[in-house]
C-alpha cells in the first residue's frame, strides 16, 4: 500500500474483501476524498464496506458516507455495528441523521428503532459506547442448550465471551463466561453456574468512569442496565481502548490549547485556519499582561534591571503551575480526586508553591545581589518569586478542580488561563515592588 | 472503605480475600505503609496476596514486598501472574532481585526459569508486556480433545479464548478462538478450522507498537514470536489498557516537566523533593534568556517600551511551539509518523510558523504603533514575532522528530527545551531589532 503502483494493485474490491477491514480502513484514510468515495461504492457492492469504515475515525467515516447515495450510505450504515454506526451519526448534521434513519424506518424497522435508542445517549458515557448487541439467557434453560443459543446468535453478537442471564423482565441476574459454559456438564442447570455477583454500569456515566472500571477490574466486558436492573447493553474492552487514546489525546491538546480535530498529517492550510483562533485568544491575554508592564514604563526606564527579572518569574510561575495543572488534571481523569478531597489538594498545591518559591526566590534573589550588587533588588525579586509560585499553585489547582465544579471538563484551555495569571501578577508583584522600593534600587 | 471506621471493619482477611482484589488493592493503596505492610502478610497467610498486589501498580507493590521476609515476598510472587511478577521485579534493586530469583529457583525452578527469561526483556517491549501462560496445542488433536486439553489448563493460561496451533518445535502454525472450539464438530482436527495467517508480535517491539497493534486489529489478544516463528507468549488487551493510560500519562508529564513517580496523591513533602530539581533546571535555562535582556539592558534604559512586548514576543511563540511539539510527538505516539514523512513535517510546521507569525505579527506590529506612536516599534514587534513564530515552528518539529532520531523519547522534557529556544531567541531578535533601530524608535 505504499506507493502509487502499490496502491493501484490493491484496490481490487473482491482483493481488499478478504483482508482485514483495519487495513482497507486505513487504505480509504490515506486514498485522496474522491477515490475513497469510488473504493467505498465498489467495497459497498461486494458487502465489504461496513466492515471497513466500523475501523475508521467516526468523523472521517461520516465524510465519506455524505458523499454517497443516501440509499447506499442506509445500508451500510445497517449493517454495521449499531454501537459504531451511532458513533458516525453523531458526526453528520442532524437533518442527515434524521433522513438516514426515517429512510431505515422503511427497511428495517427494528435496526431504526435501536440506532434511535442509542442516538439518545450522549457519546461520552455508557449509554453512547454500549452494544445492544450482547447474549441474554434466561435462568432455567441447561449448559447445552444455552450453547446450542449461542451457536445461533454468535455472528451477530459484539461478544459471546460474556454471556448475560436475565428474567422475562429482562432483568440482570447473573453473568457466566464461555469459559463457564465450556467447562460446565452440559445438564446443569445455567442458574447453578452464573456469578450473581456482577459488576454493572449505569447508561449516564462518562467514558473516563467506564475507563476506570476496565482499568480496575479487568474485564473484557461489562454490561449496562437501568435503574430497575433492566440489562441495556454491554461495553466491550476495545470500545474503550479507543476511548482512552482519543481522552488523552484531548486532554493533551486542550492542556496546550491545540484544536482537536487537528492530526499531525492535517493539511497546512488546514492547521493554520484551526490553530489561528487560539494564538488569537493567548495573544489578548499576552496583551493584558503587556499592559501590567506598560503602566510601569516609569519605573523599568529608570530601574532596567528589573527587565532582566521579569521573564524569570514570570516562567517559573507558568512552569510550576503548569506542573499542578497537569497533575491535577490527570488525577480527576483517572479517578483519583474524589471531590471531598478537593480542598485538601487545594491546600498541598498552594504549600507546595510557598515552599518551591522559598527555593527558587532564594537563588533568583541572590542572583539579583550579586549581579546588581543590590541587596533590595534581590529582595525584590525573592518576594516576588514567592509571591507568583504561591499564586502558580492556587490558580494551577483551582483551574482543573474549579472547571469539574461547573460541571466542565477540566482539561479546557488550562494554559492560556493559567498563564494569564502567572504572567500578569508576576509582573505586577515584581513591577509594582519595585515602584515601591525605587528609592533604594 | 471510606472513614477510619469503615477501614478497621473491613480489615478481616477473611473477608478481603472473598472481595474483587481490585478492590483491596485500592484498600492497601490507601493504608499507611506499616498497615499495608501488616495487612498484606495476614493476606498472605489466606493466600490472598498475589492477587491483591498484581492490581497495584507495580511501584507500590515492590515497596510494600520489600518491607517483608524475603521467604515471604519470594512466595508471594511466585504465585503472582508471571507478567505481574516481572513488572514488579523490574521496580526492585537489582541485588534485591537476584536473591529472590536465586531463592525461588531452589522453590519452583520452571518458575524462575519463566521469570529470568522475561526479565530478561525490556518492560516497555512486547517480550517485557508478554505472558507466557498461554494455551498452545498440536495440529493433530481433534476439536474434542482440544476442549478436555483447555480444561485441564484452563485455571493457569491467561486467556482461553485465544488458543495456538504449533508444531512440535513450537512454531506457531495457527490460532483458534474458543468460538471456533465450541462451534466446531468433536470430530474436526484442530488443523482444519485454525487460522493458519495470525497477527504476530516480536518481542523487542516497542509498547507503542503493540497498542497500534490492538488499536488496529480489535483483538483480545496477541500472540509474540522469535525470528523462527516460535512462540514465545502472548500479550492481553487488559496488560495494554494499563500501558496505555501510563503511556499518556508519562507523555504529559514529561512536556510539561512533570516528575514521573507523582500523582495527585503524593504527600507534599515528597512533592517538593520531586518537583524542585526541575524548577532549578528550568530557572538555569530562565537565567539564559534574563542574559540576553541583561546584555540589552542599555536599549531597554532608552526606549523601555520594548519591555512592554518581550512578553508578547517570547510567550506567543512558546504557546505556538508547544502546539506544534504536541501535534508531533502525539503523531509520533500513535504511530502516524514513518521517519520517511519527518522532513515533510518540518516543512509544514515552518511554513505554518511563517503563516501564524504573519497573522499575528501584523496585529502585536499594528498595536505597537498605535499605542507608541511610533511605525518603526511596530516594525520591529512585527519583525520579531515573525522571526519567533518561525523559530517556534522549527524547533518545536525539530525537538520530537530529533529525539526519535536519536533514539530516544519523543516527548522528553520538550518543554523546557522549547521555551528555552522561543524565549532566548524572542529576546533576542526584539531587542536585538531595537538597537539597531534605536535611533528612530
């Protein structure tokens, strides 16, 4: 798939059926829009193309599908994973999902009414990442027959690893593994063998939470139910894989004020127009910060030196609330702040500052003496390195915990507002000590 | 689990170990070290160590092993997951290790057969991420002995639903999921249902690779073979899940300078010692870019409105190459950057920086004239942020992509090394432009 002559001779459609569809995917993402959209037609005609977009980028399986005939985008849309498919409705405009599913309606009334269902939970929690494609028994029936079920059903099912035991209600009741099953004598009884005790979701929890519970129990699976026990769905392990890279990849990229639709393979012309509109916003605070300096022009003309101090402190006090920041951040992203521990980590932060500023003062003032042979200048500076370091680690921790109190993600635009902080009031402690102390500087 | 109340109650070993050991991992997470330590060898004494401790992450768990009796800690391992067990040897002092290993040779010599050679492996490989409890059968068999085969093994192998096909010198021939088995005819040898074309893994492939691998694929598991074809184990999804979420987290705490052992939890003090040296790392390269100011100190006596927009020039090219370094080493990350593309990258990140820098650099330029009135400050703020931006875009592209080249971390310390660059060099081609234009500024 490398090279041009490469790419030509793969593109046989009956050819690219047989390979994996993570490879074909790949093959759509590198093709140019218009030679995606031919391979995807022909793919279509031999029953290859659902498979392939359910292994690409949501966003960019949407682009493609909008260039196709609406009756040709339905059915692939219907053949494809329900949990997938919903993932790329929510890239298409709302009046497009709308057709596409009125249009499902007519073709397979149940497939429509499960893509709706799914289409109502938001994509970042439980609701918006579960299957309802999973393997419900009920309780009665033997080890044989419950294999003998699960024979029938298993193309369809996302996973026959975990199977789900439930009432006529469809209420969870227990959960056995293949594993169970293979192992158990074909006439007992399901009931006998199920684990009762099962660890269970709830549709309106968010992808990170649903990330802890992977990450703490080691399931391949879990299912989803309602408030009544009623099983919804499963969440199977690789749906959250994709999950956790693309959070972090987010709350990298928020952290430094990237936009995140941009990949490092995002056409320059591209990256300009999406990453402009926030040097724009850190340059209005850059600007308020320019301002702090430019009401004391006075006293930088007749003490210059203080110019020399101004980017020392105010970088320190970006890198080191730029450190709390990150560590905060990343510990509510992984569950590690319960919000009744807010305060306490508040309180670490801004002792940590006092006691890293301490530190850092102390040499930076001394650095000051010696070099100005100026004992004041060097007190100065130290109040004012302290003074920012206290405030880099009040304004760090309280960004992240603050943004999760207003029910907003913590990871937003932390830098540009944490540097708007550190920068200006570091140079108004270090500016505006020095208007005072001009006398003796 | 939560006051001290709760913690005391809860602390029969009796009833710990009927709990998830995810769950009672957290609880010796939580517990001061003397108490984990205690409760860990009741734990021990019901056989419910190993595991609680293959929950925790590998760190914790050595610490608290260390503080046990050798014959203790030796047993506790030996019962661990091999993978586990290996991932926790990798936090010991190395003369610490030895003696364990040499004392569970005379105790289980297959065991620490398995684990020499694992350890043998780097831990961010696949050989280091493997397990070598897997299922492996002959081709021969039939499906029906297979299944009776599982059964036996079925307590000991990581995972069951992948099994390997191999011939007698253990090369690997083929895989069969647990679907295949069950669905198959008793009769049917195992060589006519396996998949003879399997996804294979090398063991010196990097962590990074191996989660592309699962990125890619879905799959649950994979198996890891030699230059031969010969089998060595396998890796699972969930052994992934923790690398990834550890991947990420590392990669945001080295661009922002981060020490790797800290979370959100860590006591201050020891914060403090963690944090510290980098603030003293990032004050030296501070001092670099107050040299530059303070050789110009003279021109800032003068026209001390160039003071007013050292921080406008220095801090919106450090944001504009952060964005860059982050887009880059995230692509690099996840395997979206063939060295063969690094060249073309540095193309676009410098013409982006060209671009960015004229946009912005036209209106920091337009200001510094309205607000001074004075066209030629606005020349110089414009030229500056150009040249900056520019910079930024360089070495931003250049600090990722050199690493790698290098061998080493993408994402180590880019930070400190960015600003470094975009701050000395800000100042430079700012005040640098003044002086040679101080006689109409």
């Amino acid at each position: 798939m490398r090279g041009r002559n490469g790419e030509t001779l793969a593109l046989d459609p009956q050819e690219l059926a047989k390979r994996h569809p993570a490879e074909v995917a790949e093959l759509l993402h590198r093709l140019p829009e218009k030679e995606a959209v031919e391979l995807l037609r022909e793919l279509y005609k031999v029953r290859a193309a659902a498979d392939s977009l359910e292994e690409m980028d949501p966003d960019e399986a949407a682009e493609l599908l909008e260039e196709l005939p609406q009756r040709e985008a339905t059915a692939i849309l219907s053949r494809m994973e329900p949990d997938d498919a919903v993932d790329v409705l929510e890239e298409l405009p709302r009046d497009v999902v709308e057709e596409i599913l009125g249009h499902l309606q007519t073709l397979d009334r149940e497939k429509a009414e499960i893509l709706r269902q799914l289409f109502a939970y938001p994509p970042d929690t439980a609701g918006g990442l579960m299957s309802p494609e999973h393997v419900a028994l009920p309780a009665d029936i033997t080890v044989h027959e419950a294999i003998e079920r699960l024979r029938r059903v298993a193309a369809e099912a996302e996973t026959i690893y975990y199977v789900y035991v439930v009432n006529e209600a469809g209420r969870l009741l227990g959960v056995l593994s293949l594993r169970d099953l293979v192992f158990a004598k074909p006439s007992t009884r399901v009931r006998e063998i199920m684990r009762p005790e099962v660890v269970t979701l709830r549709p309106e929890m968010s992808a990170e939470e649903v990330a802890q519970a992977f990450d703490k129990y080691g399931y391949l699976a879990f299912p989803v139910v309602d408030e009544a026990g009623k099983l919804l769905g499963i969440v199977t392990m690789d749906d959250i894989l994709d999950t956790v890279i693309l959070r972090d990849t987010e709350e990298m990229y928020k952290m430094v004020n990237v936009p995140r639709e941009e990949r490092v393979d995002t056409p320059w012309y591209e990256s300009l127009r999406l990453r402009l509109p926030w040097l724009y916003i850190n340059l209005a605070t850059a600007f308020l910060a320019a301002s702090v300096v430019g009401a004391f022009e006075g006293v930088i003309a007749k003490i210059s030196a203080l110019a020399i101090f101004m980017p020392v402190v105010a970088g320190q006090g970006g890198n080191a609330g730029m450190q709390t920041v990150t560590i905060v951040t990343r510990g509510i992203a992984l569950g590690e702040v319960p919000p009744g521990r807010a305060l306490r980590i508040l309180a670490k932060e801004v002792l940590l500052g006092l006691f890293n500023g301490l530190a850092v003062g102390f040499v930076v003032g001394a650095v000051a003496f010696v070099w100005k042979h100026n004992p004041f200048l060097g007190l100065v500076a130290f109040l004012a390195m302290v003074g920012n370091m206290v405030i880099a680690g009040l304004v760090g921790a309280s960004i992240p915990l603050g943004l999760r109190a207003l029910g907003l993600d913590p990871a937003l635009a932390s830098s540009v507002i944490l540097t708007t902080f550190t920068d200006t009031l570091g140079f108004f402690l270090l500016l505006g000590l020095g208007y005072m102390l001009q006398g003796v500087l």
